[in-house]
C-alpha cells in the first residue's frame, strides 16, 4: 500500500515556463510519487519518466490506468545515455533531487533521525550504506564526508569519536548513531536544526553518491534538450544548489560567442536567483523550505 502521494514542489513556477504550449514532450527524471508528471499529464503534456525506485514504479503504473501518455524506465538518472528512451530530444527536462516522502518513512531505507532502523539510507539501491560508512571508513574519509558533505565544523572530533567507539561496539541503528551524535561533545551548526540533520545529510549525500550522479548528468543533460527546451532543477541543500548554478554559469550563451572556446550550445539563464517557494506553498508543504529552483533555456 502506497501511502503518500507527493506533494509537488514549485509545480505552478514550473508550469509556468511552459503555459500555453501544448502537448510537449517532457522528461521527469525523479518521478517519486508523481506528483510533478501527473501535474504535466493534466495539462496534456507527454511524459517520460525515470526513477530507480520499485514504488515509484507501481505509482507509474497506477497513473498509466488513467493517463497513456506515460512511460518509466526504472534507472539511475546518471545513465540517462544507457536508456534507449522512447524520445530523444524533450521540451522540458526536470530534476527534483533527493527523495520522497515514502523513502522517508520507510524504515527499511532508514533516512529519518526520529524512526529506529538498521543503518542504510541508501534509497538508491546501491551498494555503499551507512552502516558500512560509518564502521569502515578510515578516521580521514569520516573527516572528509562529515566536512564537506555535512559542513560540520569539528568534523575532525566527530570522526575520532566514532573511530572510538566502533572499536568497543560496531554502530548498527539510526538511533545508535544519533546517541553517538549526542555524547560526541561536537558542537553542531544550528540551534534550529536537530543536532543529527547534518550528519545524516553527510552519510545520505555519501552513500547514494548523490553529488555523483547530478555531475555525471549535468555532463550528459545537452543531448536531450531540443531548441529552446527547458532544464528546471530543483535542490534541497547549498552542495547541489552550487553544482547547479556552477553548471548554468558555466554554459550561459554568450551573446558575443568567444570563437576560442566556441560550442553551438548553451543556455539562457531563465532565473538569475534561483525560486523559492512561496508563504503560502510552504504552509501546505514543510518539505519545500528548503527547496531552490534553478530554470535555462537551452540555445543551439
Ligand atoms: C523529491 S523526490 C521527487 C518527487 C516528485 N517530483 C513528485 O512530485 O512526486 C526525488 C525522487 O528522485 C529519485 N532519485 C534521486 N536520485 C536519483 C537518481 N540518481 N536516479 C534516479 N532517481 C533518483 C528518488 O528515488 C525519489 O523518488
């Protein structure tokens, strides 16, 4: 039983880009629960799908029964060139990093500091998981993870306390690791956050390799972008946000073409802020406070 249907972020900002145009052919490479697709399919847009997880499938599924214009390739978005997909070049192409609600009440996955689980957070399906993390990575690699991926400042601290106690006890439970969390004597970043959101962030960005596939995608994205197409990404922390605005920056068309280093592509940069979500969204929503919204059109 699927219980919760995506609520989703920015739709009407998204929406907005594309108003009036019909029957565009649109790529939602994180299709989660739907929600974004089924928004598209409503107003009569062609939606491929992608998504790596078995219930984002069956929520596919459910949604084909009343709207045909859908198909999903259940996949890695980072291997976007391996899917022989049903179009090649699409209007809009749309990512919304991170995870659903279902992946985050499933304890199975164990994402959330508040539900007692086996150390994963691997949502992806992959190898690499917490537990493996967090008791076998050497004291330099916890440091580097806790630092750049949690932007813990006493990641140094926090790492040779693990290193510690793992040697009495191997870490097995969220709820073990956020005791350790507790007694490691670091101070944490914020008082508005719970003291484990950076460090469960640095072990979900580590183990789904999340910062990995939205490079290898970004490398890739161009070659399924028709003429005037839209790439819309919405990210949820400042590490994402930054390869995103990096990659816009870095491809922005210039209007006097530099011959040297000429390419016949690159894109209008539609949001020179990136878009929040308004007060009111955010009431319906918790979810989107932190999301970010980044849109170009893609010239060539
Ligand atoms: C925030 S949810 C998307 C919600 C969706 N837009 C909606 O409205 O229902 C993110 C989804 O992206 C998927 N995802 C994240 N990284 C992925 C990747 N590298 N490859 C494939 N799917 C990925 C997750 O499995 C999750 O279902």
């Amino acid at each position: 039983m699927i219980k919760n249907q995506h609520i989703p972020i920015m739709a009407n900002e998204i929406l907005s880009f594309i108003d009036g145009k019909k029957k565009l052919s649109i790529l939602d490479c994180t299709f989660g629960g739907g929600g974004h697709s089924k928004k598209f399919l409503e107003s009569g847009h062609f939606v491929t799908a992608i998504d790596q997880d078995d219930t984002s499938l069956t929520i596919a599924k459910e949604l084909k029964k009343n709207y045909s214009n859908i198909i999903f390739y259940k996949s890695n978005f980072k291997n976007i060139d391996l899917l022989e997909l049903n179009i090649k070049k699409f209007d809009l192409i749309l990512l919304d990093l991170g995870y659903s609600s279902n992946q985050l009440e499933d304890s199975n996955i164990g994402l959330s500091f508040k539900i007692d689980s086996y150390l994963n957070m691997n949502y992806l399906g992959g190898d690499l998981n917490a537990f493996r993390i967090i008791n076998y990575y050497n004291k330099k690699e916890l440091q580097r993870i806790f630092n750049v991926y949690g932007e813990i400042s006493q990641a140094d601290k926090l790492a040779n306390y693990i290193v510690k106690q793992r040697s009495l006890k191997k870490i097995t439970t969220n709820f073990e690791f956020v005791e350790v969390l507790r007694n490691s004597g670091v101070n944490f970043r914020s008082k508005k956050i719970h003291f484990a959101t950076q460090a469960f962030q640095a072990l979900r960005i580590e183990s789904n390799g999340e910062l990995e596939n939205l490079t290898i995608f970004l490398k890739k994205v161009h070659d399924f972008l028709g003429i005037n197409a839209y790439l819309a990404i919405i990210s949820f922390h400042s590490l994402e946000d930054r390869l995103v605005k990096n990659y816009f920056r870095d491809n922005k068309i210039k209007k006097n073409k530099d011959f040297q280093n000429y390419k016949n592509w690159g894109y209008e940069i539609l949001t020179k802020k990136p878009l929040t979500a308004t007060k009111f969204e955010l009431l319906k929503n918790n979810r989107a406070r932190s999301a970010k919204l980044r849109v170009g059109r893609f010239i060539n």
